[in-house]
C-alpha cells in the first residue's frame, strides 16, 4: 500500500540521512593514513629494537675496551720490571737465557691484547656510526576512524549507493499512485465546487 511505502521511504531517507552524516571521503582518508601510520609505527620498533641490540654491543665492547687497557696496563708493567732483568712476578733477578725468552712472551702478549683492542675499537667505531644512522620517527597518534577497517568504510559507500538507489526505484512506483491520488482530490474538488456554484 502507498503508506507502507512512504513509510519505507522515509525509514530510508532517515537511514541514509545518518549515514551521509559521516564524511565517507575524510573518512577514507582517515584509513590511508592509518595504513601509513602502521607501516611507520612497524619501522620504528625495528629501528628501536635495532638500537637496542647496538646499544648492548655498545656497553660490550666499551667494557672490553676497559678490560684490554687494564690488561695491556699489567702487561706493560711487567716488561718494565722484566726489562730491568727481574722477573715480573717476584721480583728476583733472572737470568739472560730466560730473560729474553720472558720478554718476548710478554711483548707478544702485549701485541695481541693491542690487535684485540684495535679490532675492539673499529668495532665500536663502526656501531657507533650505525646507531647515529638510525632514527625513531616521531609519528604522532594514530588517526581516529569511524570504522574500524577500511573495508567497512567501502561497505559504508556501497550501503550509501544501494539506498539511494533504492530510495529512487521505491519514489518513482509510489509517484503515479500519489499523483493519481492528486487528480482524484482534484477531480473531487472540482465536482464539489461546480456542485455549489450551480
């Protein structure tokens, strides 16, 4: 019946009057950022957990360092005593035969502790220069959406356009019987006026 269907009609017409109310195109804007937002807010947790990881080798190789220095400390101190023909750890005198032999055991040592704290120092040259290279972008909040997904903001559209039209298909059945309906009020009009004026 026709006011069932103007009835329908404005069920519909109120429906997409609340939905219009959402600005769809900000809306989808809105979740293009968001996408973005998320690839950032990924990055940035790689980056951070990459910082972390050379931030630990940082303070490991610092605290080689520290240990190599205070090796290479003991060992220079022992060439010195040795140097003066006596023996490092109990301060006697040595013989020539071992002083050399004694000597050159420590000049080796400090050879490798010095080659260890060059390759430690490069080592920590180099994360260094990698940590400066890294950055945590400052991405703000996450934008705040209607919709949780993208995709309903499509669904969103897709209602929009299915209502409209429907709304059309549903005005122009219910137009010919409300215009009928016109003529008839009309007609009846017009009869009752000829009627009264004769």
């Amino acid at each position: 019946t026709p006011s069932y269907a103007i009835k329908t009609i404005e069920e519909q017409e109120e429906y997409l009057k609340s939905l219009k109310s959402i600005n769809i195109d900000d809306e989808l804007e809105k979740h293009n950022l968001v996408s973005v937002w998320n690839e950032l807010f990924n990055l940035n947790k790689i980056t951070e957990s990459k910082i972390r990881s050379l931030n630990s080798e940082k303070n490991s190789l610092e605290s080689d360092i520290k240990k190599h220095l205070l090796k290479l400390s003991q060992y220079k101190t022992q060439k010195e005593t040795t140097e003066d023909s006596k023996c490092h750890a109990c301060g006697q005198l040595i013989d020539s035969s071992e002083h050399s032999h004694v000597l050159d055991d420590i000049n080796e040592k400090i050879k490798d502790v010095q080659e260890h704290m060059n390759s430690t120092d490069l080592r920590l040259k180099t994360v260094l220069q990698e940590i400066s290279e890294l950055e945590v972008i400052d991405i703000g909040t996450k934008p705040d959406t209607h919709y949780s997904t993208l995709s309903e903001a499509y669904q969103h559209l897709s209602l929009v356009k299915g209502i409209e039209e429907k709304l059309e298909a549903l005005k122009s059945e219910t137009w010919p019987l409300n215009q009928t309906l016109e003529d008839l009020i009309s007609e009846y009009m017009g009869i009752s006026d000829i009627e009264l004026h004769e």
